[in-house]
C-alpha cells in the first residue's frame, strides 16, 4: 500500500495558538509543525552531520546525526538535495530553536496509518513471509512487523507446519507470498495481528483466475499435496488446486495415492490440461520422470531371454515383473507356460517365483511385453541364444543354472 502523498492535517491543540504563529500563517502562507505530524518536505542540504529539510515553516526542520546513523547505507546514499520526503515532528521546537524531524519515524508512522486503513476498509494485503518466531509467522507491512499467529494461517500452510521446533513448522515458508488482512492494531503495544484465514476466500479467487489465464499444458508448476483421495492427490501450485488422478501418479501400479505421496509433501508436477470453464486443473506427478517403456524397446529384444517374478496369477495367465525394471510387467499366457495343457496357471508357477524368461513381444505403445516359460530352451531361438553369447551375456545353461 503506498504511502500518502499528503500530509494529514491536524489542529493545534486547545490553547495552543500564538500569535506568531497565527501571523506567520496567515501573512508569509507558512504552516507551523505539530509534534507528531507528518509533513512533506523538499531535502535543502545534506552534510556529514545532518540534513536539512524545508517543510514550510519559519526555519527549516534538520534530521539529525543520530537520525542519520540509524539509516541503512542504501537509504543514506538514496537522498539528494532538492529531493522530496516525508518526516516526521519529533520536537516543533526544541531548545535551540530547532524543528527536529525524523525520517524513520515518519515511513513507520505512515506504515501504521496504512494497517489503521486496512483494519477499516478490510482491504487484502500483499506481503511475504519475512521470518517467524514459535507462535507462526512475520509479514512485513512496511517497515512494521506484523504477526500471523498459528491459529490465522491458511489450511494449506497449517497442513505443511509439521515439525516439533519452529524451525521445522516455518523455516521453509520464509520467502513465500502471503496475502492477509489486518485484525488488529495497537500502536501502544507494537502490536499489528494479521490473519492468512480471513483473506484466504477473497484471495485464493483472485489468485486461482490470475493462474488460471497464465497456465498451459505442459508447463511444470511446483507445489505441495493438500489431500489424498480414492482417486488421486490434489496438489496447491500457488493459488489454485488440481488434481493428479491415480494413472499419472507413477509409471507403475498404484492401488492408493498414499503409497507415493503423503499431504504436505512438496512436489513438481506438469499441467496436463486446463478447463477454464469447470475452473480445474489435471496434474500428472509421473511425467517428471521419463517413461520406462520408451527405453523398453531399445533395451530388450524379441527372444532375448530374461529373469522375471512372478507378482499376480490370472485364469488367462501370470504376470511377472522384469528384474531390474520395477515398473515394467509382462504377461506368460496359460499357454506359455507349460508344453500340456494346464488348467490354472497355479500348476506351472506359483507367486514370488523368480523364473528364466524368454521375451516373445513389445508393443510398447499399448505398454505390453508377452513372455513365455516353456519356449526358454526352444531350437527356435537357438541363433538368437547364440548371438546373446556372443555378445558376451550369460549363456543359456548359465541363465538357467542361476533361476
């Protein structure tokens, strides 16, 4: 919230009036200060000391040493003659017959002017997450901290607050951008209270359509899980929520979204598609790493022989998991698996069995690799058994010694 451009008025308290004063106003147009007030004012000298700044009095106002050494270096070398800046009246008139003003004071009086504000109008503020202390986090309104307690975040933020230090719970956030509104102010007591929660509504609208019009398909967003559901994990990307459906979780088989995530774990993930009209985003987690059966086909070969567990029985066959490719199945048809006719392939093989394999397709657009058991010791692959040797694999005896 920017600062105001003009000073506030205000009246001289009751009794205050002197004629000098009075005369000073009304014949040279001059306006003599008030302790407390806020005064715009044109920089008319600086020295190594101090500055002196007109403000429209009788004599000009001077920041003093003091003042001055309490100034970062940027602010300091920021200021220049004929420059325009806000002070603040610590003293109207002090016993040297001074105006001393305050440079610091005024952006801090004028910060909590600005909270007073926001208190009234209930207007969302912008901020970030500049630290925070046992009890939640600071935003910074200006140059005046204010606090968000534990109890006025946001549910997403409380959901990630894990941890038994403060450490754990924030440090992570520090830096995040946060939007809050005011809900209390006591300038007596240093005391600016922020709340996450109220302006969440309001802002998360505001935040979801503004993502919503930026994002596309294929964009990578990062992000944290906010919940697990039956059929997928949805995922905060910073304003707006979507949804990574159970098959884009990972490239092998999940039954439940809380095998490979839990919520308030931060991930990446890519846009998959964006209704803008439904307002909803779909996610996918396993397109951040490469799919396992584009490499499938350069890897293995038709009638290559391989080691592979078998993981599930079926009327129609069994499947068996690839050693060394966790995420990669293939079927042995009932047919395959034995040189008779079998009833169930319970008979030829049993769950966790580890088994010589030999590969008799990939089709790996449609992600499928049919394998076979009886044909490990066929003449049919003969030349290919042979060129495997060759090219310095394990011979078939050796393949078959080992399973």
């Amino acid at each position: 919230m920017a600062p105001t451009d003009k000073p506030i008025e205000q009246k001289s308290p009751a009794g205050d009036d002197n004629p000098m004063s009075a005369l000073l106003e009304s014949d040279y147009g001059l306006s003599m200060p008030m302790r407390g007030e806020i005064r715009e004012g044109v920089v008319a000298r600086i020295t190594p000391s101090e500055i002196l700044v007109d403000v429209g009095a009788k004599s000009e106002g001077v920041i003093t040493g003091r003042e001055l050494d309490s100034l970062d270096e940027a602010t300091r070398r920021s200021l220049a003659t004929g420059q325009e800046i806000l002070v603040y009246v610590l003293d109207p008139e002090d016993r040297n017959g001074n105006i001393v003003l305050s440079l610091t004071k005024a952006r801090e009086e004028q910060d909590w002017r600005d909270a007073e504000a926001l208190l009234d109008t209930q207007q969302v503020y912008s901020g970030s997450v500049a630290g925070f202390n046992k009890g939640g986090l600071i935003v910074k309104l200006g140059n005046v901290r204010g606090f968000v307690p534990a109890s006025q975040l946001g549910p997403a933020r409380r959901r990630r607050s894990e941890g038994d230090t403060p450490e754990q719970k924030w440090a992570r956030m520090v830096g995040e951008p946060m939007q809050v509104k005011v809900i209390e102010v006591d300038r007596g007591r240093n005391r600016l209270i922020l709340s996450e929660r109220a302006a969440a509504k309001e802002s998360r609208e505001a935040q979801k359509d503004r993502l919503l019009s930026e994002i596309k398909p294929g964009d990578v967003r990062r992000g944290h899980v906010i919940s697990l559901a039956e059929f997928g994990a949805f995922v905060d990307i910073g304003g707006a929520d979507g949804l990574v459906h159970l098959s884009e979780l990972s490239w092998k088989h999940v039954t439940h979204p809380n095998e490979v995530l839990r919520v308030g774990q931060d991930v990446e993930v890519v846009v998959l598609n964006v209704d803008h009209e439904r307002k909803r985003i779909g996610l996918s987690l396993k397109r951040r790493e490469d799919d396992p059966w584009t490499v499938i086909q350069k890897k293995y070969q038709i009638g290559q022989l391989i080691k592979g567990t078998i993981t599930k029985l079926a009327k129609f066959g069994a499947f068996a998991r690839v050693d060394g490719e966790d995420e990669i199945e293939g079927l042995i048809h009932v047919s395959e698996l034995a040189e008779g006719h079998i009833d169930h392939p319970r008979d030829a093989v049993s769950e966790g069995q580890t088994l010589t394999l030999r590969i008799l397709k990939i089709d790996a657009d449609k992600r499928r690799m049919g394998l076979s058991l009886k044909r490990v010791s066929s003449a049919d692959y003969e030349e290919v058994d042979w060129e495997t040797v060759a090219a310095g694999a394990p011979d078939l005896d050796e393949v078959e010694r080992e399973s």
